[in-house]
C-alpha cells in the first residue's frame, strides 16, 4: 500500500483557485478575525504532516489489533494514546471550535480538509476528534453558560473527549421509541438509567473524561420524537474547581466485533441513575442533536471521501507499477515484459472514475462547507444570505453525506479491483479501505434515510423550493459562463442534465400528492442523480479554475483537470439518464409483491 499523503495540492486547488475561500472569509468578518490565507495555508501544511506522519502509520496496526474490553475500561490500539496527545497538543480538537470557550474559529471550509486528512489517514481514530468536535457543537449551541464553561475548554484542548449516545438495542433509525429515561434529581441534575448500544469511543483510554451527550426521556414526556431531551452525562463527575471526582455510573458493558473500524471502541453503555444535566429544552433534544448532526453528516461524507483518496493513491501507484500483458496499441515499454497495466482501457476507466469521484467529491464537499459557514457566521445584516445559506445546506446536507459515502465505498472497491488478487489481500490496504468505508453508508443515519430526508422533508416538503436555491445556483453559473471558451463542451451537458434533475424534482412532487408511496420509490436514485448533476457542476467549475492555467503546464495538474473533467462528463453523467428513466417509473413495481413472493 502506498503511503497515505495528504492531498495538499488538491485542497489548494479547490480552497483557492475554485472557490476562493480567502474571499468567503474576508467577507465574514467573524471569520476573518481568526484566519487569513496564510495562517489557513500553514494549518493545512501542518496537518497533512501529523496526518501524514502519524495517524496513517497506525491505520494498519489499529484495524489488526482493535480496541481491548475489560470491566475497568477498553484500551486502544499501540500508540493511538500518543497520537492523541499529538492532538491534544497541536490544538485540532479546538478548529472549528468557538473562541469564547477557548475554540480557534475556523471556517468549515478549511476544517473540511482537515477531516478529510484525519480519515483518509486513520478513520478509526479520526472518529474520536469528529465525535469530539461535534459535542463541542451541540454544547455550544444548546448548553447552559454553566455547561459550556465547565466542559468547553477541556473538550476543545482534547482533554476530555466526547461521545453521541443516540442509539439503543430496539432504536435506531426511529429514535421516537428509545427507553432511556432522566427522572429530576433534587439539586437541577438528572439520573439517567438505560442501555446505549453502539456508541463509537464511547469509553476508551486516550482521554482524561468521557463526556456523553445522551438521548433520554423525562418523566410524562410526549411520545414519539417530540418527547426526548439532551443530557450531558461525564464519565467522572467535575468538581466546582474544575477537577476531576466521582465515577459517574455510566460504564461500558462491551464492545462490538465487527467488519471494519477496527481501531475504534464500538461500545455498550449502561447508565445506572448516572447523574447527567439538560442540555437545551425540554423535550428538544432531537432538534439539539440535529444542530450537531448538519456538521457531522457533511463530516462522514468526508469519511467516505478520505477513504475514496486513500484508495486511489494506491491504485494510482500500483497501477503505474505493475506490468502485465501489452497495450492494445502495441507495447508501450518493450524493454520490459510487459506493460504497466495503466496502458489498458479497463485500468484507465476505474482510475478516472476515481479520480472523477474523489476530486468532484472533495469540490462538493468544499462548496457544502462554504454555506455551512456562511450559515453560521453571516452578520445579523445579512439575515437574506443567511437565510439562503441555511435553505441551502438544510437541502446539500444529505446529500453530501450519502453521495460521499456511496461514492466513496464504489470507489474503494474499484480500488481494490485496480489491484486485482492483491487487492483482496489484507498487506495492499486496499481490504481495510472496503471494511473502514462501508460503516459511512450506515451510520449518522442510514443512506436510505438520507435519501429519504432530501427527496420527502426538503424538496417535495418545500414544494420544490430549496431545490430552486440550488438549481438557480447552477443556472446562474451557465448563464454568467456562456461565453466562456473552455466550458463550452460542458455547459449544455450541464444545462441539460439540470433540466433533467428538474424536470424529476417536478414529476416526485406532483406524484408524491397522489401515490404515498412515490418519494420512498424514488429517493435513493433521486439522491444519485443530484449528487451526479451536482459534481457535473463542480467539474464544470474546475474547469473553470483550470483552463486558464492549462497552457504550458508542464506537472500535469491543470491539464489532467480537465481531461478528467471530459471522462466525467462523457462516462459518468450519463447515468443520470437510466436514473431519470427509473424514477419516472414511479412505485408499482417496488409495491406490487406480496410478503410471500418475496
Ligand atoms: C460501528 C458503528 C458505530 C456507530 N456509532 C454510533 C454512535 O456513536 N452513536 C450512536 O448513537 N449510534 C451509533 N451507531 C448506530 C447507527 O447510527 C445505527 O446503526 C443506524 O442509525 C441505523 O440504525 P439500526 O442499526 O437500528 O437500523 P434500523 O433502524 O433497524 O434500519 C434497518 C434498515 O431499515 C431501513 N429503514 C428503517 N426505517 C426506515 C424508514 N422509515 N424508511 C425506509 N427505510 C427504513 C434502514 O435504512 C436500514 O436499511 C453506530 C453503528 C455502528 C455499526
């Protein structure tokens, strides 16, 4: 397996020369107080070196030695301990973090990147800063003043880690059901008893506390989702100084065996009258949960995609190295016995389609990350573009998080298949990236429900409406581009696949009033063609940043942009096509077995 390397010219390219990040920032001034192009530029070198050098090393040794249960506690994998306190020290824990609380403030856009190298490194361990950092987010969001003092800082600095303890044994995708109740405790706490499974680092070694945000029922509380509360359960309870005290009865009863993320505590956590604190309102803990989960969704698409980049580092080098049989066109290096397989067609085709993922991938995920921060950060003036940015990411979120995923597992398998026999052997790495990517798919919510969530809630749920923030997004693009000589082999290509993204977005709409089955029918080929139309955009728009820097470009950088722009285009939108015709075919033929013929 070739060397994870983070992808730094790539993040430049796309940060920079696509969308201008150091633009969107300075347009922010919450933002341009704490980055500017050069401390973003030397954030992103010093990342790729600890990712670089000291989480991917570890990738191999985590996922053969897994995490170890006893009732005292589960011990990580050799030097995932050291690595944290790498973290710890370097501050990655804080970057996206708020500032009043000890946080560094930085954009989404550049905190993306970051994740991307954590998993694409390492997404056992990069699971335990994600699941830190989003915690930091709810808490921050939702938490009391007394919370966010006590928690937020050791929480930022990576002292004390976090966890989302969402799931129990007979609740997973409808948390409406889950059983854990908070009965009031005398002085403001709460006892919180029941059983969690499932929790990622739930309990471990690397920090000093554990601070649980746990999903759970008060007394009398309505059922179903409107009826569950947020609670803030540490592993040891905190002193009024700060210091660390009692156990707090929530402890791990096991940990899973299971197919990949092998390095990383997949834990049962029993909560025995653990003694936790509200974190928001009564009975909004879903909606509190949800703030976090717009962040951590983009976040695990970006699992996929680091995976995906990881994959096709490898394949690229094996491909280039591995010799066998002669190019259709005649031997390429008859000094050798054979060809590298690279000259072969086939070896090309999932070589670019990789590339044509991962790089459209990582475009995508870049241009969520930008209105997650204009989201967040836009003035109070600026409510018209706040309100856009919101309607926007509400509408991307799924789609970055399932698109990326699936895209991310085909790609990893592709991988695989780049290098043949060896790709199923465990040494090439190639295996691992399969068995590490295909949890993306499942956990955060299900791909299915993801899908769900885009075509039911937020295009037939606004009538078309935050559909039509983005389609005008696309639209503009072409109409200001029109006269743009590079991009004129894409822009009717780009024109006409939003016309057909547009026309089925119209279709589920209209059937969805009629059939109760039409959004389930269509959703999951529906989420595939706007994640297809969506990189067709972001290609047309790397092209854009290319074209210009293409003549005389002797590293092949901007040259291989676009060629690889024009194997996407002519390869892979085309499946929109067969997806559109699916979809209009509408529920029937999903609907008409009986439970017998199955
Ligand atoms: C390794 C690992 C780590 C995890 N980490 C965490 C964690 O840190 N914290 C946490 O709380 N949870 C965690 N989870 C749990 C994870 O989020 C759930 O497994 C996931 O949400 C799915 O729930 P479920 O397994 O109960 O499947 P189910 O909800 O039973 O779903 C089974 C299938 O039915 C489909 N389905 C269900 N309802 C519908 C519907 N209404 N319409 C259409 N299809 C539907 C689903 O898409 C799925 O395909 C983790 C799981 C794993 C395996």
């Amino acid at each position: 397996m070739a060397d994870y390397q983070a992808p730094l010219r790539e993040m430049r390219f796309v940060l920079n020369e696509v969308f201008d990040a150091p633009a969107l920032w300075a347009s922010l001034p919450k933002v341009a107080e704490n980055v500017d192009p050069d401390t973003a530029d030397a954030i992103l070198e010093e990342a790729g070196k600890i990712t670089s050098g000291v989480l991917a090393p570890l990738n191999r040794e985590g996922d053969e030695q897994g995490c170890k249960w006893t009732a005292e506690g589960v011990t990580s994998p050799e030097g995932f301990k050291e690595a944290y306190q790498t973290i710890v020290d370097g501050g990655w824990n804080a970057l996206g973090g708020n500032p009043e609380q000890g946080g560094m403030g930085m954009p989404k856009t550049l905190v993306s990147q970051f994740e991307e190298m954590l998993q694409g490194a390492n997404m056992a361990f990069g699971l335990a800063p994600m699941l830190t950092a989003g915690a930091c987010l709810a808490l921050d969001a939702h938490g009391s003043n007394e919370l966010k003092e006590t928690y937020l800082p050791k929480m930022y600095s990576g002292v004390w880690s976090g966890a989302m303890d969402l799931t129990e044994p007979h609740a997973g995708t409808d948390l409406g059901i889950i059983r854990t109740k908070a009965e009031p405790n005398d002085d403001g706490s709460f006892a919180v008893t029941g059983t969690k499974i499932f929790i990622t680092w739930g309990e471990h070694d690397m920090a000093e506390n554990i601070v649980h945000l746990v999903l759970a029922k008060l007394p009398g509380a309505p059922k179903g989702p409107k009826g569950i509360s947020m609670f803030l359960v540490p592993k040891f309870l905190v002193k009024d100084d700060g210091s660390l005290g009692d156990r707090n009865p929530v402890t791990c009863g096991s940990i899973e065996k299971k197919m990949g993320i092998k390095g990383s505590a997949t834990c049962v956590m029993n909560y025995d009258a653990a003694r936790g604190w509200l974190v928001g309102e009564e009975n909004k803990g879903l909606n509190a949960m949800f703030t976090m989960m717009n962040y951590e969704r983009l976040g695990v698409g970006v699992q996929g995609l680091g995976a995906a980049e990881a994959s096709l580092q490898s394949a690229r080098e094996y491909a280039k190295d591995r010799i066998q049989s002669r190019a259709p066109s005649g031997a390429q290096q008859p000094e050798k016995a054979a060809d590298p397989i690279l000259v072969h067609p086939d070896v090309r085709r999932m070589l670019l389609t990789m590339k044509g993922y991962v790089e459209g991938g990582r475009a995508f995920s870049t241009y969520v990350a930008q209105w997650l921060d204009i989201a967040k950060y836009a003035d109070d003036s600026e409510q018209e573009r706040r309100i856009h940015a919101e309607g926007m990411v509400s509408l991307l979120t799924p789609v970055a998080k399932a698109f990326l995923t699936d895209r991310g597992l085909d790609v990893c398998i592709i991988g695989q298949q780049v290098l043949g026999g060896h790709g199923f052997i465990r040494e090439w790495g190639q295996e691992q990236l399969v068995r590490d990517c295909r949890i993306t798919q499942i956990y955060e919510g299900t791909n299915g429900i993801q899908a769900l969530d885009l075509m039911g809630r937020k295009v037939v749920g606004s009538q078309g409406k935050l559909y039509e923030l983005f389609a005008q997004d696309v639209a503009a693009f072409i109409e200001e581009n029109s006269d743009e000589q590079s991009l004129r082999p894409y822009l009717e290509l780009l024109a006409a696949a939003l016309e057909r993204l547009s026309d089925v977005t119209e279709h589920v709409i209209n059937q969805a009033s009629e059939t109760p089955d039409a959004v389930g029918a269509a959703s999951v080929d529906y989420l595939d063609l706007f994640g297809l139309t969506a990189l067709a955009y972001m290609w047309a728009r790397m092209v854009k940043a290319a074209a210009a820097k293409a003549e005389g470009d002797t590293s092949g950088f901007y040259t291989g942009k676009l060629k690889t722009a024009r194997f996407y285009y002519d390869r892979l939108l085309p499946k929109t096509v067969s997806l559109a015709e699916g979809i209009r075919s509408g529920s029937d033929s999903m609907m008409a077995l009986t439970a017998e013929e199955f």
